[in-house]
C-alpha cells in the first residue's frame, strides 16, 4: 500500500484509482486507517497528497441526498475558514477514500445520465459514489475503493484503469503469531491455536483475521467446556454464536435476563438499520429497542457495540457482521409470542433482501441458514433465551429453491454463495437436492479462499447426480506454504512437552478432492482453468483417482471454419513441483471403483522429482487412463522417469498427451524414451506430441517405436512439430507396416508435396485402417495432387480429408473430385478453406457430386468462388445422389445474384442440414428469397449462418416468421 500510488517512470502524479476487495473480516477498513495513519507520519506517499478524504460508505448510505461538498466539509468540519475553496485549489493533491463501496442497486447504464461533475450538487448516495468512481468529480484526483467481492460485479464496469488488489487470509504462520500478540503468556497463546487446529473447518475459517480475533477475545481463560466446543465448530454460524455466549457468562452484577434482554433489543436494532440502510445509532434508537442508560455504559454490550468516531452519543456496531449476524437472529426468533420489539421493524426477511437484491451472496442470508440447522435451536435458546420459529427452517428452504428456480438459468446466482449457504445448514440430503436439480455449475470468480473451497466440498460430496463443475479462477488465496513456527519463537520461548508441531503441507485441493473421493459423487467433467499459482502436485493425484464412474461423452460442437483449424484449449492450471511419491500413492489408492480416470496438467514447472512420483502411480493405478500436459517444459531426466512409469507392465494409461512440453534441446532424446515406451505398452492408443520441436531425427528415433509389433497406436498427432519431407519418409514406413493406426495429424509443417507424396505412398501400402488425415497447412501445391487422387481411390477406410490452406488451386482439386468419383472413396468430411479455388473448379466438385453418396460435409470457405461458380454447384446439390448434410461458404464472394439458385436447392434438397454463409454480401433481398425457401416443409435445414447487422426491418420480420414457423432453426 506505500507504493500503489507512487508517480510513474517518468516522474508523473496522474490520477489513480485502487480497489482493495475482500471478504467481510478480512480487514479492509483496518489496512485503510493504517494507511492514512502512515500518511499522516508522513512515511506513506510523502509528498503526493495533501488531503485524505476519508468517507464511510455504509454510514452515509441512509442519507436521501449528498453533495460531494458535504462529504468535504463533514470531514474537515473542525476546521475554521472556506476550507473547500482551499481543497479544490489543487485537486490532484487529494485523495478520496470510499471505504465500503455498496453493491449497486440500480443498473450501471440507468445511473450514467444522473452522475454530475459539481461538487455542490446533492445526489442520491448511490449517483453521488459513482460521480467519483466515474472520474465525473475531481477527475483529477485519486481514489482508493475498498469493497467485497459481490460489489466487484457492477463496480468494475465503472472503473477505468485501476490498480486492482485483495487482501488474503491469515497464513498458519501469520495466525500463530496474531495469537502470541492477543494472549498475555505464550503458552496460553498456542495452546489456544492448538486446540484449533484439531478442527479443519475452524482452523480455516480462522484464517480470517475477525474470526481469529473473535476466538481470542474471548478466550484469554480458557475453561474446561471450551475445549470440547471448539471441536464443535464447524461453521461460521457456529463461531459467531459461541462468541455470543462466551460473552453473555461474562457479566458480573447483572442477572443472565438482563444481559440476554440487552442482546434481544440489538438484534431488532440491527434488524432495523439493515431495513434503513443505518449502521449510526443514537442513543435514542437504542432506548426504542428497550437498551437504557445503564445498558449503554456497561462493559457487557462493549463487546458489540462501540462509540462512532468523532461522535459523543452516537454508536456502531463493532462490526458490521454483528449487525448481519443479529439480523438473521431477530427472524429466526420473530415468531416468539414474548418478543418486544417486532413493530420496529415491518417488513419480512424475503422482502430486504429482495428489495436490495443480495440473495445468497448477504452473509444474513447465509448466517439464518445457520440459526436453522437441525439440532441448532438449543444452543441459540441459551443464548438468547428464545425458541426459533419452528415453521422458519420450511420457509427458508423453499424460498431457496423458488429463487434458484427462477434465477439460476439467468446467472443471477452466484454459485458459490449458494453453496455458503448450504454449507451453514449442514444438511447433506437438502445440499444434494439444490445441487442435484442445478446439473452444471460454472465457478469463474478471479480468486477462491480456503472457506470457498470447504463449502464447494461439502456442496460436491452431496451430490450424486452426474454434474458438470468448470472451476476457472486465478488464485486460490491461503494455500501458501507454511513457515516453520520456530520462526515465531523467541529463545526464551518454550512449550509444555505435551504440545506437538503441525506443519504437514496441505494440498490446495485437499478439500475438494476429498469430496471428489466420495463413493456418492458421480461429477462427470472437471475443469480448473488458468490458476495462477503453485498448485501441489498432490493436487493432481487427487484429482486424477477421484473423478470416477465418469463416462466422458464431450460432443464436438461445430465451429466457424477458422475455429476448426485451431482447436484452443484452456483447462487445468499450473502445479508446484513438490510431490512425494507416498502421498501420490496413497492418495491413487483410495479410488477402487474408477472407470475413466482423466487428468491435465497446463502450463506447469513438473520437476524429475514429481515425474517420479507419477510414474510410481501409473506402475500402480488400475485406473488412471487418459493424461495430459500442456505448456509444461518437462526436462529430459523429468520425461525418464515418466517414460519408466509408462513401461512398466501395471500401467494401464490408453492416452497420453506432452503438448509443447519438451525443451528444444531434449527432444531427440525423449523421442528415444518414447520410442521404448510404444514397444513396451501395448495399451498406449493415442498419442499427442503436437507443438514440440522434434524435427526429423527426433522423429526418426519415435518411428523406430511406431513400427514395433507391439505399438498400438490409433491415434498419432504430430502437428507443428517442425517436420519436414525427410520425416514422411519415415512416417510413410510406419503406415505400410502399422495395423492400428486411424487417425494421424500434421498439420502445420512444411511438408511440401514431396513429402506428402512419401505419405500417400505410405497409405496405398498400408495394412491398417486409417480414417482421418489432417494436412493442413503443409505447403502443399497442386503438385501434389495425383498422390492425393491416388489415396481416394485406393483407401477404402478414409473417411477424413482437411487440405485447409494449402495451395490445392483449381487443377489440384479436379484430381481430387476425380478421386471423388471412384467407387472405392467413401471420404465423408472433405475441408478446402483457403486452398486458393476459384468459380472454375465448381464443376469438377459438381460432377463429383452427382456421383458421390458418401461425402457428408464439405468446407469452401474462404475461397474466390463466385455467383456463377455456385450456381454451378447448386446443380450437383440438387442431384439425387447428393447427400451433402453441412456445407461451408464463408468469405466466398457471394451476392445476392446467386440466392435464387440457392433457394430452389433449399427447395428440393432434404438432407442439407447445415449452411454458412457468413462473410459473404448478401443483402435484404437475397435474404428474403432464402427465407422464403427455408420456410417450407421439404425444406430440412437446421443451422444457417448469415450476417444481419446491414438487413432491414422488413427482412427481420421474415426471419422472425421463419422463427415462428420452424422452431428448431438457429442462425
């Protein structure tokens, strides 16, 4: 925070704006006023600013109207003179800070035309913040933001160029030494901390500093029950609650119904000013709810209640989770006969949070799941000395399930706030009902702590449907490695004999995977996306053993031509190097049902120790199929050891993927360890070695695998590889002798068409039963074009040709439809985007056409093929014999002169399921002669794609009665 906003390079103050987000609790108000307090000594910033403006947010938030003058002068309102006429002398020398951003109620596009550049101006609060975020007011000045992370979703969009930051949890070490600061002896301290740690859920929901300061305030003596509850925490509603009572058998002097009286009346206080938008109280608001004089002063209610800065009579609560927290216990406890305060507050919980639109993201939302979990009523009647409302728990469940039914498919849920409160309830049944009807959960928040990974846990354990869980985050915050807690002792420090050291590393996804082991769970697709971070390698293991049963269908979705060309993926992130290989097998072991095992590893720093370790689990895993890295630089030594896992007898892996994971300098000699590996494992099928520099020796060395007797390979993709012909030729050996091989992808290398040649002399030999050949992009010319006709011809099995750009030309495909012709070829999938065609080869592909009853889907794009070339081709479409389903014709210089062939296809072919068009100029009344062709019975077409940002009123209202007509059409 000393250098977030420092001048730049060159020694300019411009204005900036920095957001610090974080949880409730984490402490974002405390590291503000810390902050301004090293302003004020001058060892912050010195110089860049000469007013700090500070601004409460939740204590301005019930005020109608403010004017950004207001603000100014209520915080320099001890100060004589025309103190703003001094401030706005030089308003880059001011710092505003919006401590609290609210979530925003109103739509940010509504709220643009009402923002205002005058500082005299009065404003709703909300209109009023947003003027600053949106630089409307004292553009020239800084800003610093602090809000959670659900006010983040609107906020962003206001910001320009902010400096983003989050304020993590408490690490073991930094809460250990939290505990040595709040305890008067060392031993007391840890064993406070101790005693935690044999919880997992409190020792991670102590991470957050409010929880560790909670648990320590009230702690300083510990006695004996507490040791026995503590183990009993288990959720946030939990601690909250133990802090409540730990305080009520503190007071001396007064009976327990006085003190409980006194909780009774914050929690209708509380509940009001959640209703009003109020967090300040005067001393008149809290005689309303029955707290007098004598209450006020007392030492009891200072454990929730303090004094507003700057203020005499006037009072906060502590926190303003205690406000939240209060709230959701004043409706638990409503429906009591014997409750004093219920005229002050009129409306119903569902009527809050529906009219400021938090749901499950309002931690009072989350704390009432809480209140109603089973068996929990006893412990909040001693409390609080009332009964919860025995008709609430049934209330609160079927809202739960009306909101998700409403607002789910709408992505007004945040899932992850669900599963908080899910977790609270601690209600495995109800848990597996909510997730059970949500069938697919997307998880993209930019960071994820260890208590959103506990309630995930919870949340996926329960389930035991199949679902689909796409986690995609940036950081998972807390997982730091843990500091020895030597270096929190001092010499003179010593512990009882009986007090033992827990520092046993713990994987990110220790949680989650233990979720993930659970017979019941049945999640079908994981995907953990671009975590930027250090993983455990550990992580992977758990991972790997614990998505069983999953039977993995993924259907290929069609793509735009280009899209077909680059297949990009983004899934599993970056793991740390540190695996041992116990921990891997043990936790391999667990799984004994597996069916499918799937794992990735992307962009990761794979050290020879952890390969190791993964080759001891592939040597002993019965179910770990199918694994993958990709952008993971894996050193010779690192790729050896994996390479002995893969030989060894056990191992029953079928796929293997090293996508752009060699090292230039290695390559030669992992293709010699792979080699081995092919002749060794005959339940490799598929191979993906694509985006590596093998170059021709190194696959010289892999073919020498590849032709072994005992190489199953089915499936062989050496794309961007950096082959050349010399490669074919070794490539070419492997085809006439392999019995396996179906598919094969080289894509992206300069092959040329000598070294194409060598393939197709390869394939016209071959014993096997290859089906798909991708050659695109591989410099190909028409040259090439009689060994091409040559493999149509004679091998019956092709039923997969990709040629995308190359240099075909016309000649070059009128061999190919020659080919086309013969009734051995039985190609189905034939892709010539950008293959340099011109209208004079439509005839030879009509002609084709008229013959061919197999080709199923073809790719022009992206090809000068012109009206008449088309409508040349629309003859052969209209063939009998056609039994074209998908055909491609983006970018093929088409107007509207060719839309009336067309249509009479659409007329008269019933098999055409599939037409793009996009990127051609097409205009309103070729459209509409389309639309008039689509919309009739004969007519089958499913998908068709064309542009629509020129078209007119008149040619949307067709498309639209189309719509109306057939359903099932997409554009």
């Amino acid at each position: 925070m000393g250098h977030v906003f420092d001048p730049d390079e060159e020694g300019c103050s411009s204005s900036q704006t920095v957001v610090l987000q974080g949880c409730a609790g984490i402490g974002k108000t405390a590291v503000v006023h810390k902050f301004m307090f090293d302003w004020a000594a001058g060892m912050v910033t010195p110089g860049r600013f000469d007013y700090l403006i500070y601004v409460n947010c939740r204590e301005i938030s019930h005020i109608a109207n403010l004017s950004a003058a207001d603000l100014i002068t209520n915080t320099f309102q001890d100060i004589d003179g025309p103190i703003l006429d001094v401030i706005l002398v030089y308003p880059e020398k001011l710092l505003f800070i919006l401590d609290g951003f609210p979530e925003l109620q109103h739509p940010v596009g509504n709220l643009e035309e009402d923002l205002s550049a005058n500082p005299q101006e009065q404003k709703p609060v909300e209109t009023l913040l947003c003027s600053f975020v949106r630089k409307k007011l004292f553009p020239e000045s800084s800003l610093l933001i602090t809000a959670q992370p659900a006010t983040m979703k609107k906020l962003h969009s206001l910001l320009k160029q902010p400096i983003q930051a989050e304020i993590i949890w408490f690490t073991n070490a930094e809460k250990r030494a939290y505990f040595l600061s709040q305890f008067s002896g060392a031993n007391a301290a840890m064993r406070v901390f101790y005693e935690l740690q044999q919880n997992q859920s409190l020792d991670i929901m102590s991470s957050l500093p409010i929880i560790s300061w909670m648990i320590c305030s009230v702690l300083q003596s510990q006695e004996d029950g507490d040791r026995s509850l503590m183990r009993s925490l288990q959720t946030m509603t939990d601690v909250y609650l133990f802090y409540f009572s730990k305080c009520l058998k503190t007071l001396t002097g007064i009976s327990v119904w006085k003190g409980q009286s006194c909780l009774w009346g914050l929690c209708s206080l509380a509940a009001e000013g959640l209703q009003n938008q109020q967090v300040l109280f005067e001393v008149r608001d809290l005689r309303r709810h029955g707290i007098g004089v004598y209450d006020i002063n007392c030492t009891f209610l200072n454990y929730f209640l303090k004094k507003s800065e700057g203020s005499v009579n006037v009072y906060t609560f502590l926190h303003f989770s205690f406000q939240e927290f209060l709230t959701a216990v004043f409706y638990a406890l409503k429906n009591d006969s014997n409750w004093m305060f219920f005229d002050q507050v009129g409306k119903t919980w569902q009527e809050i949070f529906q009219q400021y639109g938090k749901g499950f993201s309002s931690l009072t939302i989350q704390f009432l799941f809480g209140l109603l979990r089973k068996g929990k009523g006893k412990a909040v009647e001693t409390t609080f000395g009332r009964k919860v409302s025995p008709g609430l728990r049934e209330e609160l469940l079927k809202w739960t399930e009306k909101e998700i039914k409403d607002k789910y498919s709408m992505l007004q849920i945040e899932p992850m706030d669900l599963f908080h409160c899910l977790y609270e309830i601690q209600e495995e049944e109800y848990a597996e009902k909510i997730i059970g009807d949500l069938q697919s959960i997307i998880l993209l928040q930019p960071s994820y702590t260890k208590m959103d990974i506990l309630a995930m846990s919870f949340c996926v354990k329960s389930s035991h449907s199949h679902l689909s869980v796409s986690l995609k985050c940036q950081h998972l915050i807390g997982f730091e490695e843990e500091e020895q807690a030597s270096a929190f002792m001092t010499p003179v420090f010593t512990l009882n004999q009986s007090f033992k050291l827990h520092n046993l590393p713990v994987s990110q996804l220790h949680l989650l995977c233990q979720a993930l082991r659970n017979p019941c769970c049945k999640i079908k697709d994981l995907k953990l996306a671009w975590a930027i971070c250090s993983w455990k390698a550990a992580s992977l293991c758990s991972i790997s053993c614990c998505v069983v049963n999953s039977f993995r269908s993924e259907a290929e979705a069609k793509r735009t031509p280009r899209a077909r060309l680059l297949q990009a993926q983004a899934s599993l992130a970056s793991l740390d190097t540190a695996l041992s290989s116990r921990m891997a097998l043990s936790l391999f072991s667990t799984s004994s049902q597996g069916k499918d095992v799937f794992s990735r590893l992307y962009r990761c720093l794979i050290s020879p120790a952890s390969c190791g370790a993964l080759a001891a689990v592939l040597s002993t895993s019965q179910w770990l199929t199918d694994l993958e890295y990709r952008e993971t630089k894996l050193e010779a030594s690192a790729l050896k050891l994996l390479c002995e896992g893969l030989k060894d007898p056990n191992c029953k892996l079928q796929k293997l993927k090293l996508c752009a994971s060699f090292l230039p300098e290695s390559s030669e000699v992992v293709c010699n360890y792979l080699a081995s590996v092919l002749i060794c494992n005959p339940n490799l099928t598929e191979l993906d070695l694509s985006e590596n520099p093998l170059g021709d020796t190194g696959v010289k060395y892999l073919c020498e695998g590849l032709r072994h007797s005992n190489c199953k390979v089915e499936k062989l993709d050496l794309s961007t590889c950096y082959l050349t012909d010399a490669s074919c030729m070794e490539l070419s050996s492997f085809l006439q002798v392999s019995q396996t091989l179906k598919e094969l992808f080289v894509f992206a290398n300069t092959l040329g068409d000598i070294g194409v040649q060598h393939l197709c002399e390869g394939l016209q030999h071959a014993q096997g039963i290859i089906e798909s050949l991708v050659l695109s992009q591989c410099s190909l010319s028409a040259a090439c074009r009689e060994s091409l006709a040559q493999v149509l011809r004679s091998t019956r099995s092709l039923t997969r040709l990709l040629l995308i750009n190359n240099k075909i030309e016309d000649l070059g495909l009128k061999w190919l439809c020659e080919g086309l012709k013969q009734p051995d070829c039985q190609l189905k999938d034939l892709a010539l985007w950008t293959c340099h065609l011109t209208g004079e080869c439509c005839q030879d592909l009509c002609n084709a056409l008229y013959t061919n009853e197999y080709l199923r889907d073809l790719d022009l794009s992206d090809n000068a093929l012109g009206d008449e070339g088309m409508q040349v081709l629309y003859e052969g479409l209209k063939h009998p014999s056609c039994k074209l389903q998908t055909l491609w014709l983006a970018e093929c210089h088409l107007t509207d002169a060719c839309c009336g062939a067309l249509a009479s296809v659409l007329n008269r072919n019933e098999n055409l399921t599939l037409l793009y068009l996009s990127g051609n100029d097409l205009k309103d009344f070729g459209v509409q002669m389309l639309c008039d062709a689509l919309i009739q019975p004969i007519c089958k077409l499913q998908t068709f794609y064309i542009d629509t940002d020129h078209l007119h009123e008149e040619t949307f209202r067709k498309m639209e009665a189309l719509k109306m007509s057939k359903p099932g059409i997409t554009w």
